[in-house]
C-alpha cells in the first residue's frame, strides 16, 4: 500500500512538471521577419512579412512609420489572426521599396508582445537599374562635368539693393537736417550781443519807409522783451506792458537789480505809445519811431549796467552747467557717428551682396573652411604602398592604428587622412598581401566595399544610400567606385540637417589593394569641387614584377 501511495505521487510530481513546461513554452513567444526577394529593380516592391505566434492574450505591438530605413513604406497591409487553441498567429505585411538603384540594409524591426520586446534580423537589399534597350537608339559618350563659377547676374537684387539705399540715404539726410537745425538753436548769442544784433537788422529793413510802424513797434518791443527775459526776468516774454513795468519795479525795490527808476519809466512810456500803435493804429512819425528805438538801446545799455556781478558760486555753476553740455554734445557726436558708421557698412554689404551674391557675402563675414581649402594652396603628395599620389588641401597625417610595415600575417598596411566625416574627410589607405600558397585571390573587393560601409555606419552615419560601379584601368587595374550621401547622427543624439555625400574608390591590382575616401557636405558647391578635384588627381603606383609606373 504504501509502495502504490508513493508511484502516485511520483506521477502526479510529473505531470506537474510537464503541465509548467508545457505553460512556460506557451508564454515564450516566437517572432521572425523574412522578405519575398531580396532583388528587385527600380521601382519594385518587396514584400516584408513578419510572423508573430504567441499567448491569444497577449497584446502584439508591430512596427509603425518609416522604420525600414531607405526603403520606403508603399502598403501596409491589415494583420492577418488565425488561433491556435490558446494560441495565435499575426501575420503583418508591408510593401516595400526604392526609386534609387543601390546596396540597402533594411534594419531589424522591434515587435512587442506584452512587456517583451523581441527583433527580427536585418536583411540586405540590392536595387538594380532597369534594362534599357539600345538598339533603337544611338549611344553617346558621357559629356565632362562644366563648372560653373557662379550664377548669372540677377537685375533684380540690384534693384532692390538700389531701393533700400534710397531708403537709408533720405533717413540719412533726415537726421543730418534735423541736427543741424539743433545745432543752430544751440548757436545761441549772449543776450547784450543778441540784442545789439537784432537791433541793427531792425535798422536795415526800412520799415519806416514803407510806413509799417506797427511792424517795426512790434519788433522793437520784442526786441526789448526778450533782452529782459535772458537778463532779468523770465517771465517777460508772457507778461503784458504793464505787468513787465510793474515787476521791474519790484526787482528794483527789492535789490535784485540797481536799475535806475528813470530807466524805468522810459520803458514805461515807450511801451505805452507802441501799445497805441500796434492796438489804437496810432500812426506815429518817423522821428519819434527813430527816437523810440533809440532809447531801447539806451535802456538795454543801463541794464546791463544794473545787472548785479555773478558771485563765484554761480561762475562754478555756469561752468559746470557748461561742461555737462560739452558731454553730452560730444556724446551725441558719438552717437550719430557710429549711427552712420553702422548705415555705411550695411549699404557697402547691400550693394556687395547685391553684385556679387549674397552667399558670397555671407562667406566672406562668417568664413567657409571648405571655400578657404579649395582657394588656399594644395599639396601633391604620395602615400603607402603601393603608392596614392593625389593633391589636396591639406597633407594628410598617418593614422595611429596604421602599422606602416609588414604586420604577423605578412600584410603591409597603411592609413592617412585628414578632416571628420561630420564636416569634410579625405583618406587614402593601401595594402600588400603575401602570395596565396596555392595561387588563389587575395583580395575580396566586394568584402572592402561592405566592410568600409560598415565603418561608416560606425561613425554615425545613418540612412547610407550606396552605389556602385566596376570599372578598369588601361593597365588592367580593376576598381569599384562607391558613392551615395546618408545623414549625420552625433554622439548626443542630435542629427544633422545637411546631408553628407561620399566617394570611394577601391583599386585592385595583383596582390595590393589602395583605396581613397572623401565626404564632403552634399548641398555645398565649394564641397564639390574639392572632391572633383582629389579624385582627378589621383595617381597609381602600379605594382609588377618587372618595373614600377605610375597609373593616372
């Protein structure tokens, strides 16, 4: 009984276990992504299936938006369910494709299911040109690249360039106008010479000639006023006859000015008999005008007479107030000519711009390396072995990596370059292989190509588009020339808005292999013709048994 007792528990020990595992395999969810081809033409379109089986409760996340790299997405097909007792399989298809003949990596895709997070392989796509038929049509040459210096001129910025100095040139004269009126106002005489001066004027306008008696009263009142405002009192120029006499008066009883009341009462009947004229149209003779103007200057003399000596303070003062205005009339000099200084620079830049370009001005105020490296001088220079002659803008520096000599495995390898991948780079490598003891090739072109993409890719290069071309030297020398542009991700994070464009040739002879790279900005003109000019620069040492050349 007891032996029975423990075969049970053996049994139900293992039933247990394999009803767990038989849980566990259900919860693991099993993910795989495949495409249809993998070569298509220009065009055409792949189609990417991905294949999810897992827990009917589970919740499948697939990939969404422009995940597939340079592929683009044309269709997203509906997700295809079928159960599978507690089971399900999602079936998700995507149509795929690209406009541009090249090598694509179409990267791995992120599927979630539940909490997990599970990714398929990546894929390697080639796109390759249509088939054109050329026997219905005659074949030409490709024609030579034409450089062009700049655009052709454009009237119209000229115009507008004209247009805005007019503008600045009227709020110039504008300003010059308005400060040279200030200025004037400044200009100001004392109040004795001012006075004399304005009398003398009052002479030679011969107003009593013409009989405007009431014209000539009305200027020499003011005349007298005004010397009285700047003197004595600073109200006279508002106050009627009567009430400038009456304050006279005052200031004389009170000490403020030793003015003689004679004087006084002088100013007293002048002012009544031009006050008759001006008001009453009293027509007055010539003589008593003459005499009247005479005794305004009579008693503009015995104020100036009277006027009290101005105590040291008030000079300290005055000379003070004199050199606060000396400062601030130095300033404002300052001011408008720096104001002007600031016009003139920017019609100057205006009108250069408008001449020559605007982007030729804004690398003429900001810099452009890459234009300093295509004006400044090159260096003709050979490098590694078999040797790379080229020119370029700067001498390139041997890599620290590069081992410059025969390395265990027999290679003899060497790297120089010059510049970042971000901005602008050049490089040139070369390498000796040993014989093969059996005759067999030693270089892998096709292997160099991927594994210098790669390389790339490592460096922060996103989105590379590659194309390729195979070609061959009159020596017999064969190459393969990549190219394309990607975009730029930096170590932060952060991508950059201009694309990158890059070249490479791959040089393959005997048993040596030479390579030159260069990326260069895309959209930048002075970028391009750097490049142009490395690459039809570039000399081959071609490696024989007999002799030694120089393959350009």
């Amino acid at each position: 009984m007891r032996r029975q007792t423990t075969y049970i528990s053996s049994g139900l020990k293992l039933l247990l276990s394999f009803l767990l595992f038989l849980g566990v395999a259900q919860a693991q969810a099993q993910v795989k992504g495949y495409a249809d081809t993998t070569q298509i033409r220009i065009g055409e379109q792949i189609l990417y299936t991905i294949e999810v089986e897992a827990d009917s409760t589970a919740l499948v996340l697939f990939p969404e938006g422009q995940s597939f790299g340079a592929l683009e997405v044309v269709d997203s097909y509906p997700i295809d369910t079928t159960k599978l007792d507690v089971r399900q399989r999602l079936i998700k298809k995507y149509g795929l494709t690209q406009f541009d003949s090249g090598q694509y990596k179409l990267p791995s895709q992120r599927v979630m299911v539940g909490d997990k997070s599970y990714v398929t392989d990546s894929l390697r796509v080639s796109v390759q040109d249509v088939a054109v038929d050329t026997s219905k049509q005659q074949m030409f040459d490709i024609k030579p690249i034409s450089l062009v210096e700049r655009p052709p001129f454009d009237a119209s910025g000229l115009l507008w360039a004209l247009l805005v100095l007019l503008v600045l040139g009227g709020v110039a004269f504008l300003l010059v106008r308005r400060k040279k009126k200030k200025d004037a106002q400044k200009r100001q005489l004392p109040p004795y010479e001012e006075a004399m001066e304005s009398l003398g004027m009052l002479d030679g306008q011969a107003l009593l000639k013409t009989d405007k008696t009431k014209e000539y009263y009305s200027q020499l009142t003011e005349i007298v006023k005004r010397y009285l405002h700047r003197e004595v009192d600073q109200h006279a120029l508002e106050s009627t006859s009567d009430e400038l006499i009456e304050r006279l008066r005052l200031l004389r009883h009170s000490g403020h000015i030793e003015l003689d009341k004679h004087t006084i009462k002088k100013l007293d009947l002048l002012f009544k008999r031009a006050d008759l004229v001006k008001f009453a149209k009293m027509r007055q003779e010539e003589g008593q005008a003459r005499a009247d103007r005479t005794t305004i200057e009579e008693v503009i003399n015995e104020t100036r007479e009277a006027l009290p000596e101005p105590t040291e303070e008030e000079l300290l003062q005055d000379q003070a107030y004199r050199e606060l205005l000396a400062k601030k009339k130095q300033r404002k000099q300052w001011i408008v000519g720096a104001s002007l200084g600031v016009v003139a620079l920017l019609l100057t830049a205006a009108t250069y711009g408008a001449l020559t370009g605007f982007d030729n001005l804004k690398d003429k105020v900001l810099g452009n390396a890459i234009r300093s490296m295509h004006e400044g001088q090159w260096y003709p220079s050979e490098y590694g072995t078999p040797a790379v002659v080229l020119q370029t803008p700067e001498v390139l520096y041997r890599v620290p990596d590069s081992l410059g000599g025969t390395q265990p495995n027999g290679i003899i390898s060497n790297q120089f370059q010059y510049g970042s991948v971000d901005e602008f780079f050049v490089a040139v490598s070369t390498a000796v292989f040993p014989p093969s003891p059996d005759g067999e090739k030693q270089v892998d072109t096709e292997a160099v190509v991927e594994r210098t993409i790669n390389e790339l890719e490592a460096t922060g290069a996103i989105n590379i588009i590659v194309k390729q071309e195979s070609f061959s030297t009159e020596n017999g020398i064969t190459g393969i020339k990549a190219y394309g542009d990607f975009n730029f991700r930096k170590e932060n994070g952060k991508i950059l808005k201009e694309k990158m464009a890059y070249e490479f040739l791959f040089f393959e002879q005997n048993s040596g292999l030479q390579t030159v790279s260069v990326v260069y900005p895309k959209e930048d003109f002075y970028g391009l013709q750097v490049k142009q000019r490395i690459i039809n620069s570039v000399e081959l040492e071609v490696q024989d048994a007999a002799q030694k050349t120089k393959q350009p």
